[in-house]
C-alpha cells in the first residue's frame, strides 16, 4: 500500500503545517484531499475578508503576484460575504479589480487545492474540516495585541476604552472559537492622541498587510516558532450595535463620549433625545476654552445632565462638556439653527435646566415583522 505522507514534504514540516495535533483518519482524510503540498514558494492562497481592513491585505498579496524571477504566490481566489448593497463589500469590489476567483459564503471554490488560507476581518468561524483542506492551516491577521480585544470589533472597542497601545496579531485560528489560536508574528503599535477608529483602521490594515507578507516568505520556519497566546489579559471586543450609540447622560464622562464618538461616529452617529424625539449629533469638536465657558455654567446654574448651552462665538452647542457642531433632528441643523429654533426661548428667561435639556435614548428590539420593504429589526424608543 502506498504512503499516504507526501514524498515532497519533509515529515517534519508537514506536522507543524497542521492548526493542533490529528487523528491518523482526519490526516488521512486531509491528504487524500490535498495531494502534494508545496514546501516553499510561490503559494496558493484562499483569502477571507469582507471590509477594508482586510482589502488591503488582499492587495498586498496580489501584489507579490507580478511578474518576477521568484514570485510569492501564484494561485490567489477570494471568500467574501453576499450584500445587500449593490456595490458590494470592498473586498469582493477589489478582486473584481484584480479578475480574481471570487466565491460567496458559504461557498468556498474548489477543495483541496490551496497550500494556505488567509482570514481578514471575516466574521463567520471555519469549521474543522474546512481548516483540514489546508496543509499550512489558516492565518489570521488580527488588529489587536491578542489576547486583548478578541471578537469582531478590536479596533472600536481599543479606541471607546481610550488604550494607548495597540497591535496587529499573525495567527493560526483554530475551530469552534474566534481568535484563540496561537501567535505567529506580533507587533505593537502607539495609539495617537485623539486618534479615530477609521484612522486607526487604516494605519493598521497596512501593518498587518505588511506582516502577513513578512509570514508567509518563510512560512514553515513561521509556523516552526509559532507560541501559544497567554492566559491573562484576555478581553472581548462584541460586535458594534446600535444600542452602543446612544449617549448615556447620567453615566458617561465627556471623556467616554468622546472616545465613543472617535470610536464609533463614522458609521453611527451618537444619539439622543430632545422633546421625544431622536437628534443625532455631529461634527464634534474639542475645544477648551468653551468646555471652560460650559464649566462655568454648571457651576452658575446648577445645570442637570443632558442640559444644552450655546456658544454664540464658536457656534456650537455644548452638552456636558462634550461639544459639537451639528445636529440631525428631522433634518440638518447647525447649532446656530438649533439655538434659535429651540434654544432661544429658555436662555431669554434664564432658565437652562427641565426640558431644556437632551435626555438618554433607549432602543428596544422588536422581533421582525414580515411587512413588505422590512429590511431588518424594527427598534422602538423611549426616555429614560
């Protein structure tokens, strides 16, 4: 009976390949789906991704496949997630620019013909045996120090909880839990002051575009040293929700509301509610010199949390030390408009405080209903 070992990989090479030790019938089953694996570039790579983060990794490897003498990888497909949007995710708009293979999940193209796989910013687990179809296993670029911040969201929730270093994690995933499988190559890097999630997202797409590039020009030997990721300091960062943009008056500092403003305002804007209805505010600002002059307010009048001055020489409106711009209430005011549509009346009579004021905005889930055009959970709010 024949081997059932590869003659052109070297033992040795082929059991460090795999994510944890196996069963003789699952490596069994995973060569006879595999044939020979390569042991040295160019690789064949099966990528993972959806946003921009992982779009620019994707663009790096396609960049190491341009012609030259000794090219790192010369087979490269792509899983993305199907979208609503009729432009689509930016990694499935960027290998449609490259005229790479493109599969939708849970499609996943042909099996077995891949040495590695690469996950970037996925969001769906692979399944052991998906994993098994790889015989260097399944890499995962990670914008987190891991193990802080495993889960969905790293780079939102390092910038709402105002940490001053970062990173980005090459590791192997393992099946069945999301960012617990051991470290390839780590780097950290400063967070700077003030710094937003979109920024941070793009700083660190390139370093880990950059490092997975770094892995996979010495992969073996990278897997060879790979480590375990330690026990302590394990933080979860959950999915962003909606819920997450409401600002919680009574609770949070003008600090967190900032940073929750950094960390989340690009996509969703921070909410609240003036007289029942839902405002969205926008275009923060931080400037002192007007947190001074509210300051001084507060200490004058005693104004409850929530309560809403205006800066006349700034224009803009100021809410607990927290100062913004613009609001969304029906349509878009500048906070001039907002004083004199709404404002102008209170501070005339001297006084800041009751009605005058934003109040916290809850959102309820609403189990979907069936009506036609329902695009997804209906939210329903109240006061707090």
């Amino acid at each position: 009976m024949p081997s059932l070992v590869p003659r052109a990989l070297p033992p040795r090479l082929y059991i460090t390949a795999w994510p944890r030790p196996l069963s003789q019938g699952a490596a069994a089953r995973g060569l006879a789906e595999l044939g020979a694996p390569r042991g040295k570039p160019p690789w064949r790579v099966l990528f993972f991704g959806t946003d921009d983060f992982a779009a620019e990794s994707l663009r790096a490897l396609e960049a190491t496949r341009e012609p030259r003498e000794e090219p790192l990888i010369d087979r490269l497909e792509v899983v993305t997630l199907p979208s609503p949007l009729p432009r689509g995710p930016p990694v499935k708009n960027c290998a449609q620019q490259f005229q790479l293979p493109t599969h939708h999940w849970p499609d996943t193209g042909p099996s077995g013909q891949f040495d590695v796989g690469v996950v970037a910013s996925f969001g769906r687990l692979l399944n052991e045996d998906l994993i098994l179809q790889f015989p260097y296993g399944v890499l995962n670029v990670h914008p987190s120090y891991l193990p802080r911040w495993r889960g969905p969201a790293p780079i939102v929730h390092a910038v709402l909880h105002g940490d001053t270093v970062t990173g980005v994690t090459i590791m192997q995933i393992k099946p069945k839990r999301f960012d617990v499988g051991p470290i390839i190559k780590q780097e950290r890097y400063a967070v700077p002051s003030q710094c937003t999630a979109k920024e941070l997202e793009a700083i660190l797409s390139k370093l880990g575009a950059n490092m997975l590039i770094s892995v996979l020009k010495n992969l073996p030997e990278s897997l060879k040293n790979k480590r375990e990721q330690p026990n302590e300091g394990v933080t979860f960062a959950p999915k962003v929700t909606i819920a997450m943009s409401c600002i919680k008056w009574e609770e949070q500092t003008p600090e967190q509301i900032l940073r929750l403003h950094r960390a989340i305002g690009a996509t969703l804007p921070l909410q609240t509610l003036w007289m029942g209805n839902t405002v969205k505010l926008l275009d923060f600002v931080e400037v002192h010199n007007i947190c001074s002059f509210a300051d001084q307010l507060l200490n004058e009048h005693g104004i409850v949390p929530g309560s809403v001055l205006y800066h006349k020489s700034s224009e803009t409106l100021v809410v607990l030390l927290t100062v913004f711009k613009t609001v969304i209430l029906k349509k878009k005011l500048t906070a001039a408009d907002f004083y004199n549509g709404y404002l102008h009346a209170w501070f005339q009579q001297k006084t800041l405080h009751g009605d005058c004021r934003f109040h916290t905005l809850k959102l309820t889930t609403v189990k979907k209903t069936e009506r036609k055009g329902n695009g997804g959970a209906q939210y329903k709010t109240k006061s707090a």
